[in-house]
C-alpha cells in the first residue's frame, strides 16, 4: 500500500484456507527487503551516524514542522521577527500582532536567518526529504535555491556583511560547517573534523570567527561541547564543555562578546549565555575560567534563541502551550514566542493575533464520531491540494520517517486553514475501527464542515481482551512538554488500553525524564478503559534495558555502566534488580531485545539483551518484548524460541518504545499487547498479572486467535506421548497480512499464504505430540500506510503441550546458550568495570549459575 491518502484501500474480509503440513525453515530471515530492520530513517544516513543515533539525530537536529511558531529571528532594524510555522516563513511586528506569510512553494521551510541590509532571508527548505538552503528577496518574494545535494543543508547563518552564508552539511559523511559566498555563487567547506560533527555554527562578529557545536576531543554526552574556531590560523578550541543534544543553537550578540545557547544542565532546555572567548592565564591570571549564566528558568523547554540587532534581547520558543490556551488531544502543545532581557529576566509573549495566508485559503471544521453520535479521538492525516500537509494551529504535528506520512491526534473535532482545493483526509482510530478516507473541498475564504463517522469492525475489550504498551517515553528530549494527560489522550486516539509510560535518563544523557510524575500507582483519566501508569526503563548499557511496571517504587540509580559518570560500574547485575522488583510486586522483562544478525543465527552473538537467556532459565525475567519498532521482531523471535524449547515460559509482550514528544516518530501502540483478563472492567493489576502468564498475543495491526484442544495462549495441555492436538487459528486485520504460520518448538509446521486483499487468515490442523513441546501462530506482511512499523508482524504467546509429564528441555539451543553466556563471561571477566571485586564476583556468579542451568539439559542431551 502506498503511503498517499488517495491510494487508501479500505479492505474487505476474505476468507483463505489451504496451507501445507511440514517442517519448514523460519520464512523471512534473509528477505530484508520485504521484512526490514529498524531504524529505516528518512534523511539519507550518514557514515559517521548510524543505527539509533541515526534516528535521534534525525528526531532532535532538523528542525521540525510546527503547527506554532519556531525558530525566530529579529530583522536587523528590530522591528520585525521572522519564524517559521506550517512549513511557512513568516514575519511578525516584534511587539506581536498580525503575522504575514514570506514564503510559498514546496517543501517545508524553517530556520530563517536576516541578511545585514533587511533585504533577504536565508532558510532551510525539506523538499521530498532533501534539506537545503534558499534565499528569499523580500521585495520581489521569489526564493532561489543555493545548496542542492542529496545530504542533509540547514541552519544557515548570514555573516555581518551579508556575503557569505554559514550552514550545517552532512554532505562528506559527518556534519561539517560551509560557507556559500554569495557573489561568487560558490561554497567551500571551512570547519570539518574526521568523525566530530562540526554543526550549529554562528560567526563572531566581523572576526570570521566561529562558534559552533562538536564532539572533537573528550566531548560531553550528547552531540557536543561548544568549540571556537580562529579564521586566522583555521584552529578550533574548547569554548565550554556541556550538554547540549542536538538543541544548542548558539547565537553570537551583535558585539560578539557573548554566545547564547540551549543546554539541558538545569534538567530541561533553557537558555544560558557564556562569552566567546577563553582568558588564559597569560591573558588574566585572575580568570576563573568560563562561567555560564542562566537566562531562562522554566519548566518547559525552551528553543532557537536569537538576538535583537542592539544586542539587548533574546527572542526565543518555549514549548508546552501558552498560558491560557485550553490543551487537548489536538491542541495547546505547541509552541510560543518569547523575548528576554540580555541578563534574563520575566518573559514577555510575543502575541501572533492571526496569520495573513499570502494564498487563497479556506477553514475546514473536522468532527469525527462513532456508531452512536459520540465524538471520537483519532489519528489524522491531511494532505492539501499543494501535496503537502497541514495541521491544527497550537497542534503537535508528528511524521514517520520513511514514508513521511505526516499525521496528528484530535480530540474527535478540530479546524485547520488550508489552501484552496482539493484535500485529502483520512481518518483511523487504533487497528479495530475501519479507517476513513475523503475528500474536501477547500473554498476561498469560507467555511467546510466535514462530519466522518468510524466504525469498529471488532470490539476486543467487550469480549474482556486490553491492549497495552509496555514501553513508552512520553518525554525523551524531543521538542514539545507531554504530560500524563497528553499520553492519555494519546493512547485513547490510538484506542490502546493500557499506557506504560518510561521514567529513564534519555540517550546518551544523564538527564532523567518524567520522575514528577511517578505516583506508584496509575494516573487519573477521565476514560475508564484508558490506563496510564509513569513506570521504568532500567537501561544498563551492557546487561541490557529493562522495563520495569507497577512499580511502587523506583529502581536507582535508573543506569549503570555509563563511561564519564558516576555510574561507570557494571554492578548490580539485571537479576539483582528482577529480584527488586519483585519484592515490591511488580515485574520486569527486556525491551528492544534483538535485531537482524539473531534471525536464524546458529552461532551465538551475545549482543542486544545479553542477560536474557540467564535471567529466563533463573525465572526471573517475567517477558520479553518481541515485537518493537526498534528491534526485529524476526530476529527476537528467534531467540525466544530457543528459550521456549529450553523449558522458560518466558511470554512475548510488545512495547513500542515510541517518544512521544518527538516530532518524528510513530504513535504509541503502533505495537501492542493484546491482555485476556476476560472481566468486563479494565484493572492495571490483574493486566499485568494476565500479561505475565502469557494470556496474550503481540500486533503491529492483525487480531489473533489460538485454540489447542480448547486451551488458549500461555495455557498448559496435558496429552500422552503420540496423542494429537487439534489446532484452530484465525488472523484477522485493516492491512493486507502475506503469511499465516503455526509454529511448534521453532519450527513452521503450517503455512496459510494469503490471496487477494488478505484480510483474514484462518487454519485449522491436527497435530501429532511425539513428546512435550509449545504451539504458536504468528501472521507477517509487507509495510504498509496507516501501520508504522517496519513490516507487519503478529505473533501468539503459545499453548504447552505437556506429553507423559516430560519438561520441554532441548539440548541443542541449550548448548547454543552455553556459548552465549561463555562467551559473555569472557567479556566480563576481561573488563574493569567495578568499584569493588565482591561487586564483580557477583554479576559473574549469576552467569554462571545460569550457564550451568544450560549445561545440565545441553548434556542431557533431551
């Protein structure tokens, strides 16, 4: 399916028998066209970035599309301030007022810089995934392009004399800083470092010098420290080492004494202010050094500062909304316009009292509702008549990267300006409502109301099934403020049930999100089948991360084994947390586990979440999350059938591990867990308790059922050795499933290759029980619009099948686990990584106890 609301196929149920009876091998292992990795990415990778740093970039760097004013930028009398907003520059008086639209065309365009004279304005411009830079005539109103090469061009900064243009490039592989002269129509590179993402420079005055952000040298965690760089000897030094991900924007005042910039020192984006030089001790034996000072103390976020021509105020964006705007699914999270005193001070708004469109542009009025008449909160994409997408105003406008489908929640009603035309709506609501697609007619200067009506074609909750997401970071530097409301909202647009929202340090940060909102029990919301509960994410970058639910209490330090802090040492070990959770009664199990080089591996490679196969055979890993939109599912689910066959009952379980304060990311439950409580009322506790004995299957969008002679998921059957099980599954789902598999014990003992649109899958087999062993379903099927992981991906947690009372043992993928943790001990043993040796005899005798778990039944040989 493509990703274009005009190609929007709305499905009908087919129903498709058939299949084969054999041992298979596992399908898709090596299709990594048709079944790719994570991380797909829309902006074209660079070398010295890649994997999840690829997707971090990607989500923090290139400047968002924003239903509210951005990056701001004084003009250079002081009278006006440019910013962008609906992938439009616009400028309005600096006092507030009426805004006036500059810019029109394709693309999406922000980060607006002033020519010295007030006569142009350079930005950024996201055409068809190629950033790049354009110069505006502000008489005439054309733009004409300057950069145009398939990497990643922006943040374009004007020098003093307005004849050259400073601008970020991943055009040699790493970010790097250019320069566009002007006249001569020429660029050349002036700040490039082998692997230290030189970015986000300013110049200093009419020095031609430059500050700029990079990790040359021993960097802070993040993307960088602030570096100046002489145009006189083409040398770099340490200006001032901080935190900065991505967000620091400096901006040097009109004297070039002082840079500004954003750093998350204080434990959220604000403003500080340094100078941009260093007095040696030469210079001032009396210097204390570099000093930052605060301008900005709130607890949102503030973004993309920049200085009044006089050098005596900053205007910037702060997220979260503006005071007294009500805040719904679809709108108040956006951002504001403030101005600040050199030395900080009370904020003043920047009031934008209406946009002047220099286009011809209508009002549509969207209400969305049910069966029944009730208004409905959803997921919307809307595509106007120019191909490109727009938003609620005050709305957190969001994209998957990839496809770049542009998308937004609503409330169930929300209106939007649009240009005139013909535009495309689509409305879906979670994987039980058929979506809805239509067009509109967009009328100049008047008024379109459209009513849609969503109607589920499956209710799972009524037969006492609740979907969950067990892996969710409702902030995670990203740049808008999500409360507990907010994530509420969210997963009820999305109709997922349950909401496990990830108190953990972000990145390769110290800096530690949402703990305000821990209570230890769920949040209030006013939906009864809507539950948000702020647990953990234990992320020890060696062991592997954790997610940690119904929590009463938090697991400190929330890391460990991070190089540079406090938190260094690999100590303790993820079963001595288990065991912790435990004893407050909550249960924990591994997130994001596994990726591409587990599909099929017959030789361990101990990476990703290495203490599972111990912390599975000890019985304390409660599950294992495998579908995700970070790992792969293939893959995952590879390994988890060998912990299955080694006699763990370890259940699947699926978190999406979206952020969603991201602009670029997917939505929370875009992968899920489906819970059988079978009661008519939703409770966290008995959730949980049905998660964690297998009483439930994992999706990216098809419904699964399994019966094994009348026994369901995570259930246990008793037969005699040779007795046959009859075996009944159905698929059902909004998008086109290829494959429906039974597997048993690792291996696909059926397959149900679907025709026509694939909507429904069904299979119904005898099985021979030659010993005890597991039987489970799983569904795959191609990427698609309206699902958002990177291919369609269903899987049951199994029926056991338990023959004359034998355990399920299996000495060949126990002995694949002894390699594993073999090979892991080498690791540990080879490290100094401890603050005490009681601390790493420790961590080596968990491993090792497991590691003779896996002996025993390895040579046992059963």
């Amino acid at each position: 399916m493509t990703p274009t609301p005009r190609t929007l196929r709305l499905f009908g149920f087919l129903l498709i028998a058939g299949g084969g009876f054999a041992a298979l091998p596992l399908a898709g292992q090596d299709d990594l066209e048709r079944y790719p990795g994570p991380f797909p990415g829309g902006y074209p990778a660079m070398s010295g970035i890649g994997g999840s740093g690829k997707m971090y970039m990607e989500s923090y760097f290139p400047p968002p599309v924003t239903a509210s004013p951005t990056y701001p930028a004084f003009s250079p009398d002081g009278a006006s301030i440019a910013f962008a907003y609906q992938g439009r520059i616009w400028a309005v008086p600096a006092e507030g007022g009426v805004a006036r639209q500059l810019t029109s065309g394709a693309g999406y365009h922000s980060q607006p810089s002033w020519s010295s004279d007030g006569r142009h304005i350079a930005y950024a411009a996201d055409i068809g995934l190629n950033l790049d830079i354009f110069l505006l005539d502000l008489e005439s109103g054309d733009s004409r392009r300057l950069t145009e090469d398939p990497a990643i061009d922006m943040r374009p900064r004007f020098s003093g004399d307005g004849s050259r243009i400073l601008f970020t490039t991943g055009r040699d592989g790493t970010f790097d800083l250019w320069v566009y002269d002007l006249e001569a129509e020429a660029m050349e590179s002036v700040i490039a470092h082998p692997g230290a993402n030189d970015m986000a420079g300013d110049w200093i005055g009419d020095t031609g010098d430059i500050v700029f952000v990079s990790k040359r040298g021993e960097a802070a965690l993040g993307s960088g420290s602030l570096w100046r760089w002489s145009a006189d000897t083409g040398e770099a030094e340490l200006l001032i080492r901080i935190e900065t991900n991505y967000q620091a924007s400096p901006v040097v005042a009109p004297h070039g004494g002082s840079v500004a910039y954003v750093t998350d020192a204080s434990g959220n984006n604000d403003i500080y202010q340094v100078p941009t030089y260093r007095a040696s001790a030469a210079q001032d034996r009396s210097s204390p050094g570099i000093q930052q000072v605060r301008l900005t103390h709130t607890r949102t976020d503030e973004y993309f500062p920049s200085w009044s021509p006089d050098g005596e105020r900053l205007v910037y964006a702060r997220n979260g909304g503006l005071h007294g705007e009500d805040r719904t699914t679809d709108g108040g999270m956006g951002f504001g316009l403030y101005t600040t005193g050199r030395g900080g001070g009370e904020p003043v708004p920047v009031h934008i009292e209406d946009y002047a469109w220099s286009e011809p542009t209508g009002r549509v009025q969207v209400r969305v509702s049910d069966a029944n008449g009730r208004r409905v909160p959803s997921r919307i994409y809307l595509e106007a008549s120019d191909g490109r997408s727009y938003f609620p105003d005050g709305s957190f406008p969001r994209v998957l990267s990839g496809p770049e489908d542009y998308y937004f929640h609503t409330d169930g009603s929300f209106s939007v300006t649009l240009p005139v035309g013909t535009a495309e709506l689509e409305v879906w609501r979670g994987f039980e409502y058929e979506p809805v697609a239509q067009t509109v007619q967009v009328r100049a200067g008047e008024w379109t109301n459209v009513d849609v009506r969503l109607e589920r074609w499956i209710d799972m909750a009524a037969d006492g099934w609740y979907s969950g997401d067990n892996h969710i970071h409702p902030n995670y530097g990203g740049h808008y403020f999500v409360t507990p409301l907010d994530l509420g909202n969210k997963a009820l647009a999305e109709d997922l049930n349950v909401a496990n929202g990830m108190i953990a340090n972000y990145w390769a940060n110290s800096r530690v999100e949402d703990l305000e909102h821990f209570l230890g029990h769920p949040h209030p919301h006013p939906d009864p089948r809507t539950i948000v509960y702020y647990n953990e994410e234990y992320r020890p970058n060696f062991f592997a991360h954790m997610s940690l639910l119904n929590l009463v209490e938090l697991i400190t330090p929330f890391y460990i084994g991070y190089e540079g802090t406090a938190f260094r040492e690999l100590y303790p070990d993820n079963a001595a947390v288990l065991r912790r959770v435990h004893e407050q009664g909550g249960i924990g199990g591994y997130v994001h586990p596994f990726g591409l080089s587990h599909r099929g591996a017959a030789d361990p490679v101990p990476s990703g979440a290495r203490e599972l196969p111990v912390d599975a055979i000890l019985g304390l890993a409660d599950f294992v999350d495998v579908s995700c939109i970070w790992s792969d599912e293939l893959g995952t689910a590879a390994i988890w059938y060998r912990l299955l066959n080694t006699g763990s009952r370890i259940p699947a379980t699926a978190g999406t591990d979206a952020m969603t304060d991201m602009w670029r990311h997917p939505a929370v439950g875009t992968t899920r867990s489906y819970v059988y409580t079978g009661e008519e009322d939703l409770d966290y506790d008995e959730w949980a308790d049905a998660m964690a004995a297998g009483h439930a299957f994992v999706t990216s969008g098809p419904i699964l059922t399994l019966d094994v002679d009348g026994m369901g998921m995570g259930e246990e059957l008793a037969v005699s050795r040779g007795e046959s099980v009859r075996v009944a599954v159905t698929a059902r789902s909004l998008f086109e499933m290829e494959r429906l598999d039974i597997v048993r014990n690792g291996e696909i003992i059926h397959t149900v290759e679907a025709s026509g649109d694939g909507r429904t899958l069904e299979a119904e087999i005898d099985v021979a029980m030659d010993g005890s062993g597991w039987i489970a379903a799983r569904v795959l099927g191609p990427a698609q619009h309206g699902a958002m992981d990177s291919y369609l991906f269903a899987h049951t947690n199994p029926v056991f099948v338990i023959a004359d009372g034998e355990p399920i043992r299996s000495g060949e993928d126990a002995a694949f686990f002894v390699r594993w943790i073999e090979r892991t001990l080498d690791d540990i043993h080879s490290m100094d990584r401890w603050d005490d040796p009681a601390h790493k005899a420790e961590v080596i005798a968990t491993f090792e106890e497991g590691l003779r778990l896996y002996q025993d039944q390895a040579n046992d040989g059963r």
